[in-house]
C-alpha cells in the first residue's frame, strides 16, 4: 500500500468514525475541526476540492446560559463555541454520500455501504 492510500484510508476512516460518534445536539467546535481537518486530507489525497462540504465559520456560534440584565453580563454554556448541528449534519452527510459516488462500485461493496 503506498504512503498516499494509507493517507486517504486514514483520513476516511476518521471522518466516518466522527460521524458515527456526533453528539445529538449540542456540538463543539472541536468537532468541526476535526471534520474539516481530515475532510481536506481526503480531498488532497483524491486531488478534489472538497471545501464546499467543510464547516464555515459562520456555522460556529456562542450558546447563552444566562444573562443578567442589571449588570450587562453575559455566561455562555461550555468552554468555546458550537457549531449549528443541523447544517453540520447536512454538510457531513453530503461530503460522505459525494465520496460514496467517487468510490467504484467494488470499493462500495468492500466498505459495506
């Protein structure tokens, strides 16, 4: 197996691990990363642009726990930002069903889809 195919089977099996584990609802920044990071080692190793499928920034916001409205202070859930689950999922799903079409059909087959 060349150092290429290891590559992309590595950064494959990662984005489908991730997508198995996502939380329900509320999802971390770290996520995203993680997805983004391994979505452009797929795309580098297939030599594809595959950034319409990655999370923009603008998926990424800060949830409100509280805010108290005497002293303009503002606490938010969790340590750093979230991501928009709904449109995270739509994007994930998309990138996986696109690499699905590239794969050939033995391919598939082997993977078990």
């Amino acid at each position: 197996m060349s150092d290429t195919t290891d590559e992309l089977f590595r950064a494959y099996s990662t984005l489908t691990a991730l997508h198995s584990r996502l939380p329900e609802r509320y999802i971390e920044e770290r996520w995203a990363v993680e997805y983004n990071t391994a979505l452009a080692r797929v795309g580098n190793n297939i030599g594809r642009d595959l950034s319409e499928f990655a999370v923009p920034d603008d998926y990424f916001y800060r949830e409100v726990s509280s805010y108290n409205q005497g002293t303009g202070e503002t606490r938010y859930r969790g340590e750093g930002r979230m991501v928009k689950a709904d449109l995270f999922r739509a994007r994930f799903d998309a990138a996986l069903n696109y690499l699905k079409l590239l794969m050939p059909e033995e391919a598939v087959r082997k993977i078990g889809f």
